[in-house]
C-alpha cells in the first residue's frame, strides 16, 4: 500500500528475480529514509523469491524503503538490484466501538490498531460522524431507537463504515429480522438450512 497507519506494523514483500534456475546467494538490505533498517542473507534456486518484510513507522508524513540486493557472484545487471519505494504514514484512523465485555479480543486489538473510543451504549450522531467507523459487538436491536438507527443509516449512507460482529445478542439472536436496523445490512438475520457447498463472508470496508 501506498499509504501506511502509523505504529503499525507493515507487511511488504520483496519479490527476488533471476534469469535462471540456478543457485545463488545474495545478502538482502532494507534502509528506511536512508538508514539500514534490517539485512540478512539468502539463497535461492528458482526464478522467483519472495521474502516478507516488516516495518513500523512511528513518525507522519512522507517516508522511503530502499531495498538493495548484493551478490556473492557474479552479475551482469547490477542497476537492476536496487529498488526503492515511497509512502505516506497517516494517522490512525478514528473508530468508535460500542460493546458490553470492555475485556473481548476485539476490545483489546482494536484500540492497538486505530485510535479507538469505546463505549457501552451508542454514542451519539456527534461521536460517530467524527469516526471512520462504528463497530457494534454483540448488540441486541433494541440497544438501538428508532431515531439512533436513522443517523447509523444516514451515517453509512454518507461513507462511515459498519462493522456489526455477531453473538449471542446479534443477528437472528438479537431480533434483527424484519428490524430497520436490518436494512442497513447486507443480509438477512435468520438462519439457513445448510445444504453443503461453499461458505461466503462478505466484508465491506471504507477505509
């Protein structure tokens, strides 16, 4: 990605290519902004190498990777093993997580991703339009008036995300069927009869 939240650890893959199969050895750098980050040594004997790896930034605003490749042979090409990319650290992005168990795992990862504030009962349209998202865990419907349902639709329906994580209090268990609540959703909340075949999670994000 070209754009990366900060203090978040990154995933990039270095793809490492050769014209032949056969085996080579090289050591591998990683400089951030021009200063070494991590270097190590490997081989290969295929066309292609791919090899994960792992940056944090904890500074906003423009950064660089430089990722240079050094061989212990011979090499015909050596404009090719230097490849540099560029990215922007943005902060992270505002969620507002509404949930009853304040010790759930996803109340404890959430806030170590996004700059997370998190609530027992729906906040408010104030709150929530200062929020990317609204993550409702394991709430029943009626946790929700009529009128908080309307700004969630309104909310969405100007770009906010929505993430509602079921339970034993959501969903056909929550009374969500036939709700207005429901209609914000992509799907209906009662169960199916499962006749085989293929399970579809569908993810809808705005981030």
């Amino acid at each position: 990605d070209k754009d990366v939240v900060v203090d978040n650890q990154n995933e990039f893959d270095v793809i490492v290519r050769q014209a032949s199969e056969q085996n080579v050895s090289y050591s591998l750098e990683v400089y951030v902004d021009g200063q070494l980050s991590q270097s190590a040594p490997y081989s290969q004997g295929t066309l292609n190498n791919t090899i994960p790896i792992y940056e944090t930034f904890s500074t906003l605003g423009a950064h660089n990777i430089s990722v240079k490749i050094t061989p212990s042979g011979e090499d015909l090409n050596s404009i090719n093993n230097v490849y540099q990319k560029s990215l922007y650290v943005i902060p992270k992005p505002k969620l507002t997580l509404v949930t009853n168990e304040p010790n759930s795992p996803l109340a404890q990862t959430l806030p170590s991703l996004y700059n997370t504030s998190v609530s027992t009962t729906y906040p408010g349209a104030t709150a929530l339009n200062s929020s990317k998202a609204l993550v409702l865990d394991n709430q029943f419907v009626s946790n929700l008036s009529e009128d908080q349902v309307k700004e969630i639709s309104k909310y969405v329906n100007n770009g906010g995300g929505l993430v509602v994580v079921g339970g034993e209090r959501a969903y056909n268990y929550g009374s969500y069927l036939n709700s207005s609540f429901e209609k914000i959703l992509p799907v209906l909340s009662k169960p199916s009869d499962y006749k085989g075949g293929r399970d579809v999670v569908l993810i809808l994000d705005t981030f």
